[in-house]
C-alpha cells in the first residue's frame, strides 16, 4: 500500500502525489482480490467508489476543499443505511428495501465531506449473532490469522480497516462493537458518548445503549472523522446539542500532568486476563507516564456486576425489537442470533428496573472517580483474537469483558494497539473518558501512537488473494 492512514493520504492528496481515483481504485483492486478470504465487505460498490472519487479529485482541482475525509476510501457497517447500496444488517429478516435511496444522517455527514464508500461491510447479524454460513453471507476473518476471530460486531470494517481494504469506516457500539474488533485487528476504534453522533437511520440493538463510532488506524484519523460525524440531528431524539471540536487541532501531542486511573480489581487482576495483554497494557501506560501523566491505582466497585447490567438491558431493548419476527421467523435468523436476542424474553420487568437502578449507581460511582482522574485505562479485552471455532454465546455469557461498562455509563472510550502476542495476534489498551470529552481520550491515544508505531502495523494478506 502506498498510504495506510487517512492523514496521510490526505496531505498526498493535497500535494498532487497521489490521486482519489487512484487511491481508490487501488483499495477496490485489493478489496476484491481478498474479501473472498477475508469477508470484509456484503458488498463493494465499486462503480459508485470510483465516481464519488473523480468528483473529489475534480473538487480538489477546483480549490473546492472540504477537509482531510474528501476524496478518502471509506466502508460503512452493513447496519446503516447509504444511498445506491442495501442494508440488510447480514440477515435474512430484515424488510428488504430498509432504508433504501437514504443516507443515514452520519452517512450523509461523510458524503457531504467529500469521502468515498467502498461498501458495505460485514456485521454480526443485527449486530448482535454470531456468523452462520448457512445464512449466505460472507463469514469474515481476522487478517492476522483467519483461524481467529475479527470480533464483533463491526467485524468488516474492523477488518478492511487491518487489511488495508479501507482507510476507515463506521462501526457501532452497544456493548463493544466498534472496540473489540479494533482490539483484535490491531487499529484505533472509538466508543462515542451516548447521543454524540446521531444514529437514526441505523438498524437498532440496543436502543439506549448503541452509538456509532469511527474506525481508522490511527487516533489522528478517528479524529478526522469524528469531526465530520458528530453534532446535533433532529431526526435523533437522543443526539446531544454539544459543541463539535475541531478534534484532529487538540492533539498536539501532551499529556503533562494527565491523571490516569487504573482500576485494578476485575480489569487487571481477573483471572482470565491474559498476561501478554496485562504486561503490555501496563507498559503502554508507562510510556504515558514518562511524557509527564501521572498514574493511580483505584478500585471500582461493581464492575462484574456492570457487565452482566449491560447485558440485560442490552437484550431486553434488542428482544423489544425483535419480539415479532422471532415469534413469525424463528427459522429465519441465525442458529446463534435467535436463542441471544431469545433470552430478553426471560427477562423479567423486575430485573430491568433492577438493572437499571445499578446503571445510575454505577454512573454515580464513575462520575466520582473522574473528579480526581481525567481517563480510566484498562485492557480493550482480557485475550488476544481467540479461535473462531471456539465461540459461542454460551462462552461469551461467562467470558470477562471490559467494554460494556462505557456503553451502560454512556462514555467515550477509544481502543488502541499496545503490541503483539507472541502468536503475532494484536493487543489493545482501552482509554475513557468523561461525558463528551472525546478529545481528551484521542489526545491521549495519539500522544502514545506518536511515540509507538503498534497501529501502523499491516498484517501480510497478499497471499490470501489466491486463497
């Protein structure tokens, strides 16, 4: 690849080495060549891409510039509707023609910018099942080692985003959907603050829990995006009428006197953590440490709890909008799919207002430990990429995790490359922050990306193609 970040092809771009055309047809070529191998992407709109592309360059040409994202091959989660190609959130229930001839405004955001979509990539099915091949769809893979799991549910862009089939994308979060797959792919994915970037237009999960958030290889990228994705919408009855930051103008590479939290009970000392991930987590913080942040070990009360609140209220709201189709198309979602969104139904009223009654405490507890901190650090997950053959719900039931706490809490937590594995799998450090501070958690993951180069880091697919 002659560019692997959108910072970088964006000044190519400017400085005429290099072309959108040219770009793009070069992410295209190598798109197509591999998402067999890979799957990626439900669909490449190829046509579409390279038309988007001349008219950015044409734009460029003209003086018309319209930021770092024009003229930027990009793919967009397969939950989110986008004009000239369909959504079918990788099912086969999903009305046909859903969202057809419609951007999603975030999706309008993007176009408006001048950026390019090179499709629509894989996803868990209603971003919540595990894949089932016997659906059609493409089953994708982690680029790293096709034995293993991408994670979910933004699996795809995760994964085009690792391969090099795309410099960044969309991705959504209800429990740590655009996390997990930047953990185990080994790029930056950020979890936005609930209502900063509007999601109508998107198929729903969780609906006071999902948001959408940016994926790319580097902070400074998702920071670009960012940019362009948040702010207020009206046809989003829970988007946030916030400020939107110029974000990429506040990395400017300091954390002096920053005030890291690292919440060791259940986040460092679980015992399914592994040690590569622990021992490179805290060596990432160290290096923080030694550009002038400042580090405290606290405890957090509750977390386990935290995990199992979000699961809850997660399958509660994604069974409310599931609850038909699963009594008329049982047979219709995936083996994996249907007994997940299943189990909101054994839910009772009482252990929702339960569960949500802890999420108040529990945001309590946090806004208290932010008082005195700027950013919580954990690991993104307890274990590098696992076996894909391994999986099940049942697994992930009684697997730690160090996600879902943010969605239920509604704050911004990004994901960024810490190291390697000794099996060559990625490794990944979460970083959260307080209600709309963005900024701060990207500031912090480029100050280290500048002083490491784990995110840069593109896994060796070439051979795949003739696969």
């Amino acid at each position: 690849m002659t560019v692997s970040t959108i910072k970088d092809a964006a000044a190519a771009l400017r400085d005429g080495s290099l072309t959108s055309t040219a770009l793009t047809q070069q992410i295209l070529d190598r798109a197509i060549a591999l998402n067999p191998a890979l799957g990626a992407y439900v669909d490449i709109t190829r046509e579409a891409a390279l038309e988007q592309a001349g008219a950015a360059d044409a734009a460029l040409a003209a003086g018309d510039d319209r930021g770092p994202l024009q003229g930027i091959p990009l793919a967009i989660k397969d939950i989110i509707a986008m004009k000239g190609a369909a959504t079918t959130a990788n099912s086969r229930v999903l009305a046909s023609g859903w969202g057809a001839g419609t951007d999603a405004p975030v999706v309008a955001r993007l176009r408006d910018a001048g950026a390019v979509f090179v499709g629509k990539s894989t996803t868990s099915e209603f971003a919540i099942g595990l894949p089932d091949p016997d659906k059609g769809f493409l089953v994708p893979h982690n680029p790293w080692n096709v034995e293993h799991t991408p994670a979910g549910s933004s699996s795809g862009t995760g994964v085009a985003v690792a391969a090099g089939l795309a410099l960044g994308g969309l991705g959504t979060d209800t429990g740590g959907s655009v996390r997990s797959p930047a953990a185990v792919n080994g790029h930056t994915g950020l979890k936005v603050t609930f209502g900063r970037v509007p999601k109508s237009g998107v198929v729903p999960l969780g609906f006071s829990l999902d948001s959408i958030g940016p994926m790319a290889r580097s902070a400074w990228d998702c920071a670009a995006l960012l940019e362009v994705m948040a702010g207020y919408d009206p046809t989003d009855p829970n988007s946030a009428a916030q400020p939107v930051p110029a974000y990429t103008e506040l990395l400017d590479g300091s954390v002096d006197g920053l005030r890291i939290a690292l919440p060791i009970p259940y986040f460092f000392d679980h015992e399914q953590l592994d040690p590569q991930m622990h021992d490179a987590v805290i060596a990432a913080v160290k290096q923080l440490v030694g550009q002038g942040a400042v580090s405290t070990e606290v405890e957090l009360a509750h977390a386990a709890e935290a995990k199992e609140a979000n699961h809850i209220i997660l399958v509660a709201e994604a069974y409310a909008y599931h609850r038909n189709n699963l009594v008329n198309r049982w047979s219709d979602y995936g083996i994996h799919t249907r007994p997940t969104l299943a189990r909101g139904a054994f839910y009772t009223a009482g252990d929702v207002a339960q569960a949500e009654r802890f999420r108040r405490q529990f945001s309590r507890d946090v806004a208290t430990l932010f008082e005195s901190h700027d950013v919580i650090v954990t690991p993104t997950a307890a274990v590098p990429a696992e076996p894909a053959a391994g999986l099940s719900p049942s697994k992930r039931l009684s697997s730690v995790s160090y996600t879902g706490h943010w969605n239920l809490t509604g704050l911004p937590a990004v994901a960024v490359p810490v190291g390697f594995s000794t099996s060559g799998l990625p490794l990944s450090m979460q970083i959260v922050g307080k209600p709309f501070a963005e900024a701060t958690v990207l500031k912090v993951a480029d100050a280290l990306q500048r002083v490491s180069d784990w995110h840069l880091a593109v896994p060796p697919v070439e051979d795949l193609s003739a696969a």
